[in-house]
C-alpha cells in the first residue's frame, strides 16, 4: 500500500501526472475527431475548444471517488467509445461533424438504403482505423491511476469543475438571453462538440425540430389545390430544374460587370442563357426569403405561405414527379422550414449534415445526384437543387483548386489589408458557385430534356462592396444594395425552344423581386391557375412594374419595408464595387 501511493503522489504532494492521464483519457474521446477536424481544415477552432473543456468534466466524479477511479472510468469510457466510435466513423465517411441532421437521415432511411451506404463506403482502412482507435483508448486506460484528495478539498475541487465546464456556461446563457429557451440553445451548442452530449444534444434536437417539421407537413397537407389548374405540356415528357443558389451577390459575378473573372464558365454560356439583370430579393436571410419565393407569400402577405401551395406541390399537382437534393444543413432550428419543403417532394437527397455550417462543404456534391435524377425514367419531372453557394465562411465554400484570387488585382482601393483575404475569398467562392452552376447547366443540356433550368439566389452578400468598404455579410435592420441584388437566369433545351417563345430580349432589364417567382415560373411551365397573375411574371405582356419593397414585413403597419430605390442601387449589370 505504501508503494502505491509513493507512485501516485508527486514531489508537491499532488499527483498532477495522474490527473493529465486521466484528462487525456477523457478528452481522447472527444479530441480525437475534433483534432481530425482541425487538421482538415473542416471546420473552425469552436469545436476543439469546447471540447477540450467539457472533458474536464469527468474529473470531477474522478476526484470524488478516487478509490473506484478504474471502474468508474472504465464504465464512464465506454460509453464515450461508443458514441466516439460513431461520431468518428461518420467523419472518416463524410468528413463531417456528427449532428441531428445525421439522426434525421438515419431514420429517413430505409434498411436497403443504408446497405447500400454500407457498401458504398465501406473500406478496410476504416476497421483497421478503429481498431486503432479502440487499442489507443484501452492504452490510456491502463495508464490511469487514483488520485487522492483530502476529503474536503476533493468535494472543493470536484465542485469547482462542475461550476466552470458546466454552471457558468449556462448562467451565462440564462444572463444573456431573453428567453430560456434561447439560453438552452445556447448552452447546448456550446457542449455538442464533445460525446456523449454531441448525441443527446443532437437526438433531442432531432426530436425537437421533427415535430416542428410534422406540424408544418400536417398543415402543408390540408392547403387546398389550385383552382382551375391547366398545363400546356399535359401528357408531354418535360423536365424542368430549379436551381437556389445562396448568398450570392450578382454585382461580384462577371458575367454582370465585375471586373475581376469569377465566372468564366457562365461567361462562356452566355448566349445560351436568359440573363435577367434587374431582379433583387424580398429579404437577406434563407428562409425568410424562400419562405416567399417558393410560394405565393409576398412583402404585402407574408403568411401566404402557411395558407398556399409551395412551387414543389404546384408541380405535383400539375402531374410532375418532384425531387429536392440540397446541400444545405437539413435539420437545425433555423432549417426546419427548408427541410419542411423538401419532404413535400417525393424524393430527397440530403449531402450537408454538418452541425456547424462554418464547414467544408461543395456544392460539387450536388452533381452526382442531380444526373441521377435526370436519368430517372419518369417522363415529368421537377428537380430542385439548392446550393449552399457563397455561405460565409467563404473560405469553406470551395476547394484549394479554386484559390485564384490571393493578390489586389481587381480590388477596390478602398479594402483594407485585413479585409482583403475575405474579400478575396467571396471572390474565390463566386468562381466555384460558376464552376457548379454551369456544370449543372452543361449537364442538364447533355440529358437532351424537353426542359428549361432557371437558377437564382435566395439574397445577396455585402462583402465590403457598400460605399465605405465597412459592411461585411447582411443585416436587414442596416440595408445595402448587395444585399438583395441576386443573379437571375434561365436556360432553355433546344426541344423547348422548339415549342415555346424563349425571346427574352426585352424583359431581361425589368425590375423584379423574387418574391413573384412562382408566378414567372407557372408561366414558363405553361402553367395557368386562379391564383396566377400575369402582372407578377417576370416574362409576361402583363407585367406590371412596382415598387420594390424590401424588409421585415411583420413590423407593424409594414413599417419594416422600405423601397429598394432608396438604396440607391447602380446601374444593372454593372457591378457597384466598378463604379467606386
């Protein structure tokens, strides 16, 4: 007995060894795939960090119970294994974070679907890598030993760790949120990165936003049809794409202007294209905007969306098999209702399951399923891609092979030396959104459809483009003309032409808001219905010119819009940062 704690206690009287074992140990867990993905360049610091400081918190039961510290941490560590094993599998596959979104495809799927996943996937150097994993785990276990306390300053001790990994966290969430259950929100992403909470979190937020969802898809399920719906293509093999790019600000974009080359491949087809240059959004945020472009909602109704169809039930009514493939994040709070349109497709392909959407993701996932989709043998199909496009962190957007603009060639002078690698880095980001956009394009026009693709995004991205190079990203309370300025643009197949006028020329600089696409996109599709006003199609004799509004419209009285003129936008087709 005396040896023992002779090796268990140091020179000081404590055995701060025996405490960095039984930390590493702990952290091991979690750190493992957290260090993956730092090394990676997959995501940001945030992750590493929390879970550098949640493992802690196994100490405590550790300095309490020194005597049982073996078993304890031997049931404790399974645990941890367990779900470590999971989350690290699911990042060897994907390289992804685990998250609720994963919980949502696991149970969407089916068991042949996840066999072929299995199969897909499956490769000897991931059970070799897991072995390893495993034998590292039972290493660091044999290497713990107790760690002996006086009493009192062990539940001293035990309770102070306590306090500063979890009680401080979350009074401070408690402080500085309105409501409490902001502050469980908060406080729950603060301790997602490390296991086991990485699974609770992500299950109970699963659970959370499912039924959220299922209360969107009930009501979705009882809006009546259109009225009086008539299709001109009836009974005709058609396929029709829509493209939903995501903060993409059109003035960056050469083929509008910009001076620097960040679309060379549009550039190129551009004769094909019906590039429209005067089209902005209704709002700079995802789902408020989609919330009214996918569906008769507009800055003067807003909730129309809870009371009408979405684009994706219009086409199905209209006898069409529809498709969503997204690279979007799928189940998170602010996701919900993106994933509530999506389920109202008849098939879904979900690619981001990413719990921080400051993550590695290209939209080069896209393509594989799109061609797909396009190969499926239905005659009438409707195919949604949303992108996850030019989403800050623009460095994540796209690979190293499109790390072109590094230097102040074709930049403002007016950009900071500490601006100028984000600056750059958008510009980085718009050339993979062209590499994507057109290979989706090029694709689609090799299938041979009797179709047309229309691409848009759902708003723009101020990234230092206002007049004082001071804004970066979107804030609907401060508004800048990058903001809502989207690209907006459509290619028709040949077959289609052949059949419909495609002669655009004069409607390609009127000023529209997105806010009115489902009513252009009925009129490309042939498609005529009570509720469709020809006034609001972008493409229509009718058309009739607004005031663009812009804003949050549930400020009272529409206080919250104001007219997009007042922003005082350039001239179309040329960027703002060119006139600087």
């Amino acid at each position: 007995m005396a040896m023992f704690k002779r090796s268990t206690t140091s020179a000081k009287g404590f055995d701060w060894a025996g405490l960095g074992w039984l930390f590493l140990f702990f952290w091991y867990f979690s750190g493992i795939t957290q260090l993956l993905i730092q090394l990676t360049g997959t995501s940001g610091f945030s992750g590493f960090r929390q879970a550098f400081f949640l493992s802690a918190f196994w100490l405590a039961p550790m300095l309490l119970f020194p005597r049982q510290t073996r078993v304890l941490a031997a049931l404790i560590g399974v645990v941890l294994w367990a779900c470590s094993m999971a989350s690290l599998g699911y990042f060897f596959i994907y390289q992804q974070e685990f998250s609720q979104s994963v919980i949502f495809i696991m149970f969407e799927s089916n068991i042949s679907e996840a066999g072929e996943y299995a199969t897909q996937y499956f490769a000897w150097w991931i059970v070799l890598a897991f072995i390893a994993h495993t034998a590292l785990a039972v290493f660091l276990w044999s290497r713990l030993r107790p760690v002996y306390l006086p009493r009192g300053q062990a539940i001293l001790a035990a309770t102070a760790i306590v306090l500063a990994v979890v009680g401080y966290p979350l009074v401070k969430q408690i402080a500085t949120n309105p409501t409490m259950e902001l502050a469980i929100d908060g406080f729950e992403s603060r301790v997602e990165p490390a296991v086991p909470w990485q699974m609770i979190v992500a299950y109970r937020r699963y659970t959370e936003q499912l039924n959220s969802m299922q209360g969107m898809l009930t009501s979705a399920s009882k809006i009546p049809p259109l009225k009086n719906l008539k299709d001109t293509m009836a009974g005709q093999p058609s396929t029709l794409v829509l493209v939903i790019g995501e903060s993409t600000n059109r003035q960056r974009m050469s083929l509008y202007g910009y001076p620097r080359n960040t679309t060379p491949e549009l550039d190129k087809l551009r004769d094909q294209l019906a590039v429209f240059n005067n089209v902005i959004t209704p709002r700079p945020y995802t789902i408020e905007a989609l919330q009214q472009v996918l569906t008769f909602a507009d800055e003067e109704n807003p909730d129309l969306y809870l009371k009408t169809p979405s684009i994706v039930s219009v086409m199905k009514q209209a006898g069409y098999k529809t498709y969503w493939i997204t690279n979007q994040q799928t189940m998170t709070k602010r996701n919900t209702m993106l994933t509530t349109f999506s389920e109202q497709a008849d098939e879904q392909v979900y690619l981001n399951n990413n719990r921080n959407q400051n993550a590695r993701q290209y939209d080069g996932d896209v393509l594989a399923p799109f061609a797909k989709a396009l190969a499926d043998p239905t005659e009438r199909k409707f195919i949604v891609v949303h992108l996850l496009g030019t989403h800050m962190s623009y460095q994540y957007r796209y690979p190293p092979t499109f790390d072109k603009f590094t230097d102040r060639q074709g930049v403002p002078a007016g950009i900071s030396d500490e601006q100028l690698p984000i600056y750059n880095s958008y510009d980085n980001a718009v050339l993979y959104n062209d590499f994507v956009v057109s290979s989706l394009i090029k694709d689609y026009a090799k299938a041979d459809p009797n179709g047309f693709l229309l691409y848009l995004s759902d708003h723009g991205e101020d990234v230092y483009d206002s007049v004082g190079h001071s804004t970066l990203g979107r804030n609907e309370g401060k508004p800048t003309a990058p903001m809502y300025t989207i690209p907006f643009m459509a290619y028709a197949s040949p077959k289609w032409r052949e059949t419909h006028d495609w002669s655009f020329a004069s409607d390609l600089q009127r000023a529209s808001i997105s806010s009115q696409l489902i009513h252009t996109w009925a009129d490309l599709a042939g498609l005529s219905f009570d509720e469709w006003d020809r006034s609001k199609s972008l493409v229509n004799a009718s058309f009739k010119p607004r005031p663009l509004m812009i804003g949050d419209p549930y400020i009272g009285q529409k206080k919250g819009l104001i007219d997009f003129s007042l922003l005082m936008p350039k001239k179309p087709g040329v960027s703002e940062v060119v006139a600087k």
